[in-house]
C-alpha cells in the first residue's frame, strides 16, 4: 500500500480552505492508503506564535481533523515535534537543498513582503523542513491545496539531489494529490488573496468551529460585485469574490461550476448568499459539534497524538537513521 502524508500548521483553527483543499481529501484517502497526518509545530513557529496559544490550536486540530473523519485508530495522527526524526532529516537536508533553490520560493517571499532582514531563519528554510516531513516515512502521495505545489516540487528535487549526491536509490519519489475544485479558496473580503489562518480579518475566513450565525454573517457580508451571476463559467472572469463562492457552492454540492451557474445565473448575491450559507452551515456545523464534544475531554486527545506519535516515531526512525549512515555518520 502506498504511504500518504500530509500536514497542517497549529498557527489557527482549520478554516474551509483548509478542508477543501486538504482535509477532505485525506478524509478520502484513508480507504485504500496508509496515512499520517501531522499537526506541523516545528513549521508553525518559523513566525512568532504564544505558547499557550499554539497548544491549545494543537489540540483544537486535533480535534477538528477527528471531527471530519480522520480515523486515528487506523492511521496516524501527531504532531511533529514529538518525532525528532523530522529534525534531524531536516538539518540534513539543509545541507542538500541550495540558497538559489530557497530564494526562488514564493511562499517565503508572500510571507515576508518587504521586510525580509526580520523574517525568521527557519521561514527561510521551511521547505526543507517539509520535504523531510514526507520523506522521513518514504510517503508517495501527498494530498495538498495548491499553495503547497511549488513546495512539494522543491521536495521531489530534493529526494532526486541527495539520491544523486550519495548514489543511492533510497528517497522514493513524491506525488502531490491536488484537488480539481476549490484547491485554493480564497478570502471573504479581498478575492486575490487566499484564504488563511493568519489574516488578521476573521470576517476574511470561515473557521471550522464557528456557528451558523456566524457563518450567515459572514457570508452576508463577504465582498461582492454589484452584478448578477452569469449563466457561464466564462462570465466569471475577472470577478474573483464572485468566482470564489461559486466554486465554494460547487465543491460543498459536488457539482461543476456550470451546474451552479445553471442553477444560479441571473440572481443577484441577495439570493445566492443564503443559499451559500445553508451549504456552508450543513457542512461544517455536524464537524463543529463534534469538534465541540472531543474538545471537552483535552486529555484523550493528548492521548491520540501521543500514541500516533508513537507509531510515527517507530516507521521514521530506521529511515532516518539509513539516511544518516548514507551521509557517513558512525552509527
Ligand atoms: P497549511 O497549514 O497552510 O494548510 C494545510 C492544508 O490546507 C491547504 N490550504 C488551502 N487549500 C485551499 N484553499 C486555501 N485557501 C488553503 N489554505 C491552505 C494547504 O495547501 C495544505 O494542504 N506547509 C504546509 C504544511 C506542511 C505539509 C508538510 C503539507 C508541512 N509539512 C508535508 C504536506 C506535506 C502548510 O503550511 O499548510
């Protein structure tokens, strides 16, 4: 069976872009797949996060990902600090991964803007982290957003690299599983920007424990155009917050775009917006409930992430361990 890894940073709680581009999927591919699924620490402190804070959004993914239907029995679910393994393959990887290789990445330079001399070492280096993320385990398939795709070709490169460097056929290659639809969602009040965990606007992105109040309201308020829908996707270009909640709408129903337009052409956002919220509210209120009921018993979550981290630790550690004797470490 092939391995599948995936990961998503404590830095905030889920919000559906996250689960459309991701979560879903890995929901999916537990039938027929080995899976870990880490809650990525190490990278969510490579900018500043409270420490209070970043345990308690551990727990609360945690949470949210056994809400959706991860299945922590059958698959590994942990955070990746308690597996020292990601660490260590990472230094090495430091060290096969080039400064032209990093400077090109384009997450780095969103996430730093102008102010590059202040950003952090380890923001620079993310990618290298992550490649080790999957390559620790020998993972093939890696279900991502599109954001991440730069970052899991950076991964495949550096498997390639060290394979050639030390003449070995060891690291396996990778491939990324990105969704057809809604593989990048975009944020509620600016529809060129995607939607993320740390935009400071809440109103920007529905989270996968707000109510369906909250839900309804910011929907009602999300940034449109004063147009009607087209009857076609092509009447969507250049209309980004109205492309959004279209594709929104249609990866929620499980139709195309076209079908939504179908349905939906020609009525102004005053009507379409309530019908987004009912979709929105059917899928993400049973995962808060959930989310909710599973967050009232924090030490039974310890206790999942402690036993997956386990089970990771022991399938990292032989190949991590092989990397080092390839590198030349006496072991
Ligand atoms: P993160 O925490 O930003 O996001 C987790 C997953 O959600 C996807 N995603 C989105 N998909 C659609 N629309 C959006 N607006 C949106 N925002 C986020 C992401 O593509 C991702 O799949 N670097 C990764 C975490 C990571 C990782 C890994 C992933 C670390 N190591 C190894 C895969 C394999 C990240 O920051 O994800």
């Amino acid at each position: 069976m092939q391995r599948v890894f995936s990961g998503i940073q404590p830095s905030g709680i889920p919000h559906l872009g996250n689960y459309l581009g991701a979560i879903r999927n890995w929901v999916a591919l537990q039938d027929g797949h080995d899976c870990l699924f880490c809650l990525v620490d190490l990278h969510a402190i490579t900018v500043w996060q409270d420490p209070a804070a970043l345990r308690a959004q551990t727990r609360a993914q945690a949470a949210v990902l056994i809400a959706s239907g991860i299945d922590p029995g059958r698959h590994i679910l942990f955070n990746q600090s308690a597996v020292s393994a990601h660490a260590r393959l990472a230094w090495i990887f430091n060290c096969v991964s080039r400064l032209g290789w990093l400077g090109r990445m384009t997450q780095f330079k969103d996430k730093t803007g102008q102010d590059r001399e202040a950003a952090s070492a380890g923001l620079y280096v993310y990618p290298n982290l992550m490649a080790a993320d999957i390559l620790a385990y020998h993972a093939t398939r890696v279900p991502v957003g599109d954001d991440q795709r730069q970052h899991l070709e950076f991964a495949r490169d550096i498997a390639q690299k060290f394979n050639h460097d030390y003449a070995v056929d060891f690291f396996p290659e990778i491939e990324a599983l990105i969704p057809t639809g809604a593989a990048r969602v975009m944020s509620l009040r600016d529809g060129s920007r995607k939607m993320s965990k740390s935009d400071t606007s809440e109103q920007s992105r529905i989270t996968m424990t707000d109510d369906a109040d909250t839900i309804a309201l910011k929907i009602r308020r999300a940034k449109t155009d004063a147009e009607t829908l087209p009857r076609e996707a092509t009447g969507l270009e250049g209309r980004l917050e109205a492309r959004n909640l279209v594709e929104i709408y249609a990866a929620l129903t499980g139709s195309s775009l076209e079908q939504v337009l179908e349905a939906h052409g020609g009525s102004g956002f005053g009507a379409f917006k309530p019908a987004l919220s009912e979709v929105v509210v059917n899928a993400v209120s049973p995962i808060a409930d959930e989310t909710r009921r599973l967050l009232a018993d924090p030490e039974h979550l310890d206790h999942v992430l402690r036993d997956g981290a386990m089970r990771a630790q022991a399938l990292a550690e032989p190949i991590v361990t092989e990397a080092e004797r390839i590198v030349g470490f006496l072991k």
